[in-house]
C-alpha cells in the first residue's frame, strides 16, 4: 500500500498541519509527521480540503460522446479538485432505467479518475408524463439516490408530488429544474432592460420563482425533500429562505457562472453566455453571493455542460445553451466568495463537499480531514493567479465563459482513495 505525506497545509484554511495518508486512508493528521517510504507533497501556502462533490454534471454518453464522455468529464473532474460527480440523467437514451444508470456507473469506476453516481430521470425519456423506475434505480447497482429531469422541469404537479411521495420510502431526493415552460417559450436570455434593447425573447424570473414556490409547498404537503437545481434569481432566495424558515427539506444550488456573470454579457451577441437559466442582474448575482453566504443556498454545484464546437460557434438564436464548469468552479468561488471576505475556506469546504456529499448520499465523501477517515483530497494554492486558457482544459469541450479572464487559484493535487489522480497540476 502506497504512503503520502502532504506536508504543511493549511487544513480548511486553518491550522497547518501533515497528512499522513496510508493505502486508501488518512492515518495521522499532525505536526512533524514522518512516514519511510512515503511520497512528499511540499504544500506550504496551500490550503487542502476535502474532495470536492458536484451534485449537478452532465457527461453527456452515452449518446453524445462528441461532447463529452465518462473519461474526459471525469478527468475534468480530477484537473478541479473533484472527487465525486453525480452524472444528470439527459443523455441518449435517457438515463430512466437500472440499465443505464449502471451503464454510466460502472464506466466511472473503469475509468478511476473520480466517483461517478448517475442520477436518475424523474419521468420516462423526460416527457413529464409517466413516472420512471424510480424504485429500480435505486436498488440498481448504481444505488441512485437522486432523480432529476434537468434541462426539462417536472411542470405537472401531479407528478412532481407523486415523484417526491415515491423517493421519500428510501430517502431520496428530487432535484428539480424549475422552469415554467409555458413562461419561457421562445426565450433567450433574462427578461429586463438588456433583452428589451437587445429584442431577445425574454425569460422572466417568475418562470423560476413559481415552480420553486409550487414545489416547496409539495414537499412539506408529502413530507419529502425537494432540491432546487442551479437557482438563479433574488426572488428565488427568498422563497428558499422562507421555506426553510418553515421547516420545509427544501436544498438549493447555484452555479459559479450565476456568482459572477450578469446579463450584461449578452450586448456582445457571443453565445458562450448562453445558458439555461440565463445570466441575471447584478443585483441577482449579489442575492446569490449573500444567499450563499448566510446557508440559504447550500451548496455550489457546476451545471458543467459541454457542447461541441458547432453547437456554440454559431448564431445566438440556434446555439445550444450551457458551459463547462468543472475545472475552473473553485477559482471561481475563490474570486467571488472568499476573496470577498463572504466565505472563509471552510465555508468552501461545506459548500463543494460536506453538503453535495450529504444531499446526494455520497459515501465516503464530504468526510472530515481526520484520521481514519477516506483519503478523498484536494490541494488548491490560493496565490495562484492566471489566465483561463481551454485549450488546456480536460474536457472535450471548450465552451468556457472565461477565456482570456485572469482568475485566482489552482488545483494542485487530487487524491481519491488515496491515490493521486491529479498530481503538480497534472493528471495522473
């Protein structure tokens, strides 16, 4: 069994200590920590956290393995410090039977780079009309806990309430997209001043706010828990907080794009800021901030969407929407949040790992930087500061929002298991 000693490392931001970490274990968490035979990480200025968790990724095979694959989304994965990803269920064929959902499963635990836990659709082929095998899935190999329809919203409420009465028996949960269709017909981007100067259709916050509210009320009428998927808006916020103020097993996620870009992007016609929900206004984008901030949203979540070149190289009107977000989430997060003084690094920590691993059931991940816990790690030096170039990027696709944009902070090292799957910034 392999040894590393990372030595010197802020833990959580906090106190600098060693990691001893032993096979697939930490062992000693300490100071003056010698091991013989171990490999040495230098990590002096360096914060080390636990493996980051995204709740919300979408890997796209099998069917459009031209955008992305298992392979390259998972060494993504690794390249931004994460450990875990929960795979969302729109792929081809969709993801709503114990056959794909092991299919995507078992090629993450072939390829090594991080854990892989597809999530389940909520109803057959994302048609919104029938409930898919919810059960199945769950007691498939894959062990799904989680069922969502994203890139589509569970709009009949007939179905969502029986959706949230039929995971409650094992202690699933629905993540939901919440997107009144009819609201949104034709639109592009955030309805407000910048859509009405552009003459963009445009997508109004009550088209998310709504369904967020319909489906609170859900959850506390069956007893059951509802996450709402990349929450974009300030009213949004404030239905959350008022759900949660009740009681309501209500979770929320925001993405990193949603923490810093803002509709303003749009004037410069450059579909890479095509996303679904759109860029919102500055004074969402500080609700968000603040919201993520206090625990009103609860964790960061990447929404990481890779299109290949010809679905963004084109005409705004007929582009695809969505971003890669994986290797570049945590600079982000670093840039808006803790180089803002809103969160600290353990803040962090509970945001990209403790609460994702909780909210998904990952086990083994989120777990405490303690000794005899799973060596699930990720080393990120702060200082760093540098360009975003995608033509480095793991994933198979480019579709960044931040080419060209200088952003703080690097992953130096991944360690899964103990095992190092990013290593000086390099893949293993």
């Amino acid at each position: 069994m392999s040894k590393t000693l990372i030595r010197g490392a802020k833990v959580l931001g906090g106190e600098v200590q060693d990691v001893l970490v032993d096979g697939e274990t930490i062992a000693q968490v300490g100071t003056g920590l010698s091991a013989d035979g171990a490999t040495v990480v230098e990590a002096e200025g360096q914060i080390l956290l636990p493996g980051l968790v995204d709740l919300h990724t979408h890997l796209r095979e099998p069917g459009r393995e031209d955008s992305e694959t298992v392979l390259t989304g998972t060494r993504a994965a690794a390249s931004g410090g994460y450990t875990a990803v929960f795979a969302m269920a729109n792929t081809f064929p969709v993801a709503d039977t114990a056959g794909v959902v092991e299919q995507v499963w078992r090629l993450g635990r072939e390829h090594g780079y991080c854990d892989v836990q597809p999530i389940g659709a909520v109803t057959v082929g994302l048609d919104g009309k029938k409930l898919a095998e919810l059960g199945a899935m769950h007691e498939s190999a894959a062990g799904v806990t989680v069922f969502s329809d994203d890139g589509k919203c569970v709009d009949d409420a007939v179905i969502m309430r029986r959706a949230l009465e039929y995971v409650k028996a094992f202690g699933g949960v629905v993540a939901q997209h919440a997107q009144e269709p009819r609201l949104t017909e034709g639109a592009q981007m955030n309805e407000g001043v910048v859509s009405a100067e552009l003459g963009l259709g445009g997508w109004p916050a009550v088209a998310e706010e709504s369904i967020i509210a319909r489906d609170v009320l859900l959850a506390e009428h069956v007893g059951s828990r509802v996450h709402i998927c990349h929450l974009s808006t300030a009213g949004s916020v404030e239905i959350v907080r008022w759900a949660k103020s009740r009681g309501i097993d209500v979770t929320a996620e925001v993405t990193p794009h949603h923490l810093l870009l803002t509709d303003e992007m749009v004037r410069t016609y450059n579909p890479v800021y095509k996303v679904n929900p759109p860029l919102r206004t500055e004074r969402d984008v500080m609700a968000l901030r603040e919201a993520l901030a206090d625990g009103t949203i609860d964790i960061v979540a990447t929404d990481h969407a890779p299109h290949p070149h010809e679905d963004k190289d084109c005409e705004w009107a007929a582009a695809a929407m969505g971003m890669v977000g994986l290797e570049t989430a945590l600079s982000v997060v670093q840039h808006t949040m803790v180089d803002t003084g809103l969160l600290d690094w353990a803040g962090v920590a509970d945001r990209m790992s403790f609460a994702p691993a909780r909210i998904g059931s990952a086990a083994g991940h989120g777990r405490p930087v303690s000794a005899g816990e799973p060596a699930n790690l990720t080393l990120v030096d702060p200082a760093y500061r540098g360009t975003v170039d995608p033509a480095g990027f793991a994933s198979r696709s480019r579709n960044t929002p931040y080419e060209g944009r200088e952003l703080p902070g690097r992953v130096t090292h991944t360690f899964l298991r103990g095992r190092a799957t990013l290593m000086d910034g390099k893949l293993a």
